[in-house]
C-alpha cells in the first residue's frame, strides 16, 4: 500500500477504536441504568403494597365489627 492508504487505514482504524470505546461506555451506562430501573421499580412496588395495607388498616379502624363479632 502506498502511504496515503495507511495513513486512511490508520485515522479509520483509530476512528473504530474510538468508536468501540465509545460503544462501551455507553453499554455500561444502559446497564447501570437497568439496575436502576430494577430498584425502582421494586421500591414502588414496595411502596404500593404499604399504601394500600395503610388504606386497608384506616377502613377497618372506621368501620367497627357489630356487636355479634365482638
């Protein structure tokens, strides 16, 4: 090859490189982000489940039971 093509092979092959590190930081970042995600979302679901057993304890302490459970 003459030097005009390596020096074209070079700058792509330099272009690539940066690219795929590029590609890797990006990849570890949709990653951290799904675990993330993951946590959230079991948070909420957490956070769902105390709401609505907080709900269910105020309606049962404002209905009380007739006197024929007591």
């Amino acid at each position: 090859m003459n030097d005009e093509h390596t020096a074209r092979l070079e700058r792509i092959e330099s272009a690539l490189a940066h690219l795929e590190r590029h590609y890797e930081q990006l990849n570890e970042v949709v990653i951290e982000h799904g675990r993330s995600l993951a946590r959230i979302q079991s948070l909420l679901q957490r956070l769902g489940q105390t709401v609505e057993n907080i709900e269910l304890d105020r309606i049962k302490s404002t209905n009380p039971k007739p006197p024929h459970y007591q």
